[in-house]
C-alpha cells in the first residue's frame, strides 16, 4: 500500500480550521499579498519536511501546514518574500528536524522563524507596517492595500501618546501582522478549540490573566502609558496565547505546570515589550517559556515513594 504523503493529525486540522477564518479576514484587510505569504509558507515548510521525511520513508506532518499558516500570518503583510522562505525554512530545519521531526522539538517553530528575521532583518520585520484599507472587504480587489509601509502599530501610536479606537482594535481594521489584528476572530478560535480540546484553557486564561496584571501593575506605578485592557487587545498577546502558547509539543503536559507557564508567558511578554528594545514581547516570552515546559513537569510531578 502506498505510504500517504500527510500524517493523519485531527488535532492539527483543527488548528486549521481555526486559523482559515483569520486569513480570509487578513486578505480582506490587507490584500491578496497575504494568501500569498502564507501560500509561500506553506509550501515552503511541508517541502522542507519532506526533504527530511522522505529519507527516513515517512510521511510530512500535518504540523508543517499549521506552522507555514502562523509563519505567514505573524509577519508584516508587505515582508519580502525571500524573508518568508528564510524564516519558514529556518522554523522547520532549525526549530524542528534538527531536535528529530514531529512531537520532538523544545521550541514552537513558527516563533523560532520569526525570531530569527526578525532580529536579523530588523528594517523589513520590525519597522515597516501596512496600513489596513479603510474598510475591510477592499482588500479582495487589490493586491496589497496601500503603497505606504510606514504605518506605525496601535502599540507604537498609544506609547507615543497618541490615542487609538478600541473598537478598531478589537474589530481589527488596523495595521499589525496579518493575523493578529482581529481580536474578535481570535477568541471565537479559542472558543473552538477548547471545546474541541485542541487548546488548553488553562494555558490560555493564565497568559492574559497574567499579561493583564502585569501590565496594570506597570500602569499604576506609572512605568507603562499603556492601559492594561489595550495590552491584551492592542498587540499580539492573544494571538500568541492561543495559538502559540498553546502549542502541545512545546508546552507543559501538566495541569499544574500549564498555569505556571502561561503565568511565566503573560507576565514576560508585558515586561519584554515595555523594557527591551524589542516590541515582541509575547514571542521572546514563549521562547523562554518553552525551554522551562519539560522542568515544569517535572518539578510539579509528585515523587514516587518507595514501598
């Protein structure tokens, strides 16, 4: 019998579905640019699985589909796309074959992607962003929605002082990454994947539980100008907690452990983003949360006693 290209994954279909109402919401808002970057990423990382896979006769993970969708929809609509074959390929070689394949790797490979132009290629990750179009649904007829890629994230306009709508926010007809702009798609896909038992609750409730404490205290002790319920709806924190932190490969399997985690990702993110030089905070953050999962697990897990 024919060995079948894909492995059989419900859980990553789910997180498929999930992420498919959130692109036709990017294309809408930013143009056709945006199927094609994830299209590209896509490609890109099943084809760099199966460089791997085929040697070894076994078939490309279902995974790779998810993190090329992420990988294209955490990046600026208007990246090059010589950017988005060098982070798809790095997060699949790098963040995933060279720990062994599918449910062996300690980081979450789209986020490795991103970290690694997003630190090496700051001028085309970190400081161009496209304008969304001035109503959602114009962007089925363009390409990209604007010329302009020097439009500044809702973020960057509250910490220079400024003022931002946060029904804009919240509806998403802002600039941003592709996918992280519509809040209210976020959380209708968090919704579905709990129920479905894809996501964990946990894990999700304790990183913008977390996030929002962190970001109040902030707040008052006037070390932030950012208030607290535009940290969670303004960047890229919910996108992060649901589909990243969530990650079951990378993320504590411990009910214990998963609290501590989100704990350790909401509360970083907000102090990476405020202090460091770097204003993705919630990615850093689940990096370093990553490395921790395993030691979590353990530390939570009782010890045996001997009889």
């Amino acid at each position: 019998m024919a060995k079948k290209f894909f492995q059989k994954q419900p859980m990553m279909r789910k997180v498929i579905y999930a992420l498919l109402p959130i692109l036709v919401f990017s294309i809408g808002n930013f143009g056709w640019v945006v199927f094609s970057t994830v299209l590209l990423s896509v490609l890109v990382s099943v084809l760099c699985e199966w460089l791997f896979e085929r040697k070894k006769g076994k078939s490309v993970s279902e995974a790779s589909i998810v993190t090329g969708i992420l990988m294209g929809l955490v990046l600026p609509p208007a990246v090059p796309f010589w950017i988005v074959i060098v982070a798809s390929s790095f997060a699949i070689v790098f963040a995933k074959m060279a720990f062994g394949g599918f449910a062996k790797n300690l980081y979450n490979p789209a986020l490795v992607g991103r970290a690694f132009v997003y630190v090496s290629f700051p001028a085309a990750v970190q400081q161009s962003w496209t304008p969304a179009v001035q109503s959602w649904g114009q962007g089925f007829s363009r390409w990209i929605s604007s010329d302009v890629i020097t439009m500044a994230t809702p973020m960057n306009v509250i910490r220079s002082g400024e003022e931002v709508s946060a029904w804009r926010m919240i509806f998403g007809n802002i600039s941003g990454t592709a996918g992280e702009t519509a809040k209210w798609l976020i959380a209708a896909a968090a919704v579905y994947l709990i129920l479905t038992k894809t996501a964990s609750w946990k894990i999700i409730v304790s990183t913008l539980v977390s996030a929002f404490a962190m970001s109040g205290i902030l707040f008052l002790f006037g070390l932030s100008s950012i208030n607290p319920v535009y940290s969670i709806i303004g960047g890229s924190i919910l996108f992060g907690a649901v589909f990243m932190a969530t990650d079951p490969i990378s993320a504590p399997k411990k009910d214990t452990a998963k609290w501590i985690y989100g704990v350790i990702i909401g509360s970083l993110a907000i102090v990476i983003g405020t202090f460091s030089l770097f204003g993705a905070g919630l990615m850093f953050a689940v990096l370093i949360a990553n490395t921790f999962a395993s030691l979590l697990d353990y530390l939570v897990t009782p010890k045996k006693v001997k009889a």
